[in-house]
C-alpha cells in the first residue's frame, strides 16, 4: 500500500521496533513522501516507551534518528500523548490502522515489530468501500490529525468504485478512555466504555458457543463476569491466548491472567495457551457473529487505552474467523490448562501469583 499510494497516506500503530520489519517500512514511508504522497504517522507515547525495552540504546538512537528524516522529508509524524501526566504514564492508544488515498484499509492486531511477522499469531483484514472513511474519521479521536480533503477523496472512491457484491455490513466500535477522565486518569473513573459495553454485549448474545483470542487474557471485572456467566448458562467458552514463553521479558503479564484460572476453570470456561503468542483479538459467538481489531481482554483496553473493534453478522467475515479457530483447535502449541496443571505449577509461581495478582489491574 505504501509503495503503491499516488497522494496519501495514514499510518497508526502502538509501537515501532528498530528492527528489519520497522526500518524497511520508515524507509518506504520517506520514499512515498518524496515522490509527493502526504505522509501521516502516529505512534503511541506510551507504547513505544513500553516496546523500547526490548530496544538496545543505540536501537532506540537509530529509530529516532529515522523519524526524524521522515519528518525532514515533510512528514507528519506524531507521537500520542494524552492531556494529563497520570495518562501519559499508564497508557495511550492501541488502534492500527492504515489508509490510501486508492480507498483501501488495513484493520486488525500487529505492530511493526518482528515479534508480530514472525512469532506471535495476529489477525489484519483489507477494508474497501464506506468503512474506509469511517476508520479514517477516527484518526483524530487516537491522537491524529486529518485533511477534510482525504476524506472527501475517500467518500468519492467509495461511491465511484465498483462492488464485486454487496457490501459487508459492518459496526465499528472505537472508544478512548483518555479523552473522558481528569487529571487522575483511569484512579476512581468509573466511566462508560462503549467497547467494553459492546463486547459484554457481544458475549451475553451467545447461545451456544464463544470462541475468543486475546494476547493475555486478563480482562476487566465486568467482561469476566460476562464470561464466567455465559459459561455457567451453558454456552461452551473457549479462550486463546499466550504461554508465558511467548513474553520471555517478563511473566507478569501471564501472571494477571493466570490469577483468574481456578474462577474460569470451575466455570467450565477451556483455557489454551500458546507458546508462540497469540495477539490476534476475535470474538466469535455461535457462529454467527464476528468482532475483530486491537482489544485485548485486559483492564487497561478498558480504561487506559484507545481501542477499536468492527463486528459483523455477514458469513463472508464469519467464514474465516470459523477456519482460525479449527487451526487454533489442532494447532499443537496451544497446550490446554487443566486443574491439574494448575496443580503441577512450580511453588516459585505459586508465590509469585500470590505476591503479584492482586495487582492484576495494572499488569
């Protein structure tokens, strides 16, 4: 897309990492603006703070240096950073999004990292037709800025171009904590979250069978109470999401997820971990209903950061979210947790989800 795009281009990800994935795609973000194609990049303060960890120094030297020719070619490159120093220090925004002026989207799960194209499982999705506009009207509400221009250029692609079929109708779900707190940030917001609200929506809508992915699965009170519930009702709950071999930096995120085993377990809710990673998000209920994009089941997609989700009844979206979880099903590194695993856990781990978990919320 970058390489093909002739006048503009939206850019929006949690983090880059200076790596072969990071470095090709700056340099064809400064080629597309030197030949004249309006560049627009927005990263995440907060996240490539988080992902610098993983950086060397002179890594992190080298990716600045990069922006910094990017924005000397002409680009806009902005780095998102909420109004209040609480929110600036717990979190930001997690929305990918990419966008041309040819009136084509990429939607889904990955960052621009190796750990995303070679390690982790993600799920993206091409968009065409009126959903490319709305995703680019959400720019600004993640920290963006967009040219009424584009997206007048973007309306007239879709009311021009030719449809191969009906258009897939689609809901896009976006909500950014950020811009609905004070200065404590997410401390004693007791706010809506339209997301949120959606995705318990989502999961109390199913009858008979929920199947989700998510990178730890630790999410907000409310959603993993959806959950146990719907699992208690009768619907069989399936979740994927990361071994803690797939995060060798630390465990604790697997730690905030592990907290609520025993809980999901007792439910009748089936646990698997990947040792790869999962980073995809879907949520698929009886097979009838679809909803994809950057939500984790975390507290922080709750109140910390902007997140966004399309959701779908069309059995063109369905299809294919059915063929991954059969993959998912069969797929030998996920490794189920039991109540004997739980069992068999080393003492050091069992102290450390003792010591850790009640800390979950900021895990």
């Amino acid at each position: 897309m970058i390489r093909e795009a002739t006048e503009f281009l939206y850019l929006s990800t949690f983090y880059i990492e200076y790596d072969r994935y990071g470095i090709e795609l700056l340099a064809a973000l400064r080629d597309a603006q030197q030949r004249g194609v309006t560049v627009n990049l927005l990263v995440d303060g907060f996240g490539q703070r988080l992902g610098g960890t993983l950086m060397t120094r002179r890594g992190k030297a080298d990716l600045a240096s990069q922006l910094d020719a990017l924005r000397d070619a002409g680009a806009t490159v902005t780095f998102y950073r909420p109004a209040y120093f609480l929110q600036r220090l717990l979190g930001g925004q997690h929305v990918k999004i990419q966008v041309s002026e040819k009136g084509e989207a990429i939607f889904g799960s990955s960052n621009i990292t190796k750990s995303s194209y070679e390690g982790w499982n993600e799920y993206s999705v091409s968009l065409r037709g009126p959903i490319v506009r709305t995703l680019l009207e959400s720019y600004p509400d993640i920290g963006g800025e967009v040219e009424d221009g584009h997206l007048n250029r973007l309306r007239e692609v879709a009311e021009c171009s030719p449809a191969s079929g009906p258009h897939i109708e689609m809901e896009y779900w976006l909500c950014n904590p950020n811009r609905h707190q004070g200065r404590r940030g997410p401390f004693g917001w007791r706010g809506r979250n339209i997301v949120t609200d959606q995705m318990i929506g989502l999961v109390e809508s199913a009858q008979e069978t929920l199947q989700l992915t998510s990178f730890f699965f630790k999410p907000a009170p409310l959603l993993l109470t959806a959950l146990v519930e719907a699992a208690e009702r009768g619907v069989q709950v399936d979740v994927y999401h990361s071994h803690p071999d797939a995060l060798p930096a630390t465990d604790l995120a697997w730690i905030a997820s592990a907290v609520n085993y025993e809980r999901m377990l007792d439910a009748g809710i089936r646990v698997y971990e990947n040792r790869r990673g999962e980073h995809s998000k879907i949520v698929l209920a009886d097979h009838a209903h679809v909803a994809f994009g950057s939500y984790n089941f975390e507290d922080a997609a709750h109140d910390r950061l902007a997140e966004a989700m399309i959701t779908t009844r069309d059995e063109r979206a369905i299809g294919p979210a059915v063929s991954i979880f059969t993959e998912l099903r069969e797929d030998p590194d996920n490794v189920r947790v039991t109540a004997e695993s739980l069992r068999a856990l080393p003492t050091s781990v069992k102290r450390r989800l003792a010591l850790f978990g009640r800390f979950k919320r900021w895990m």
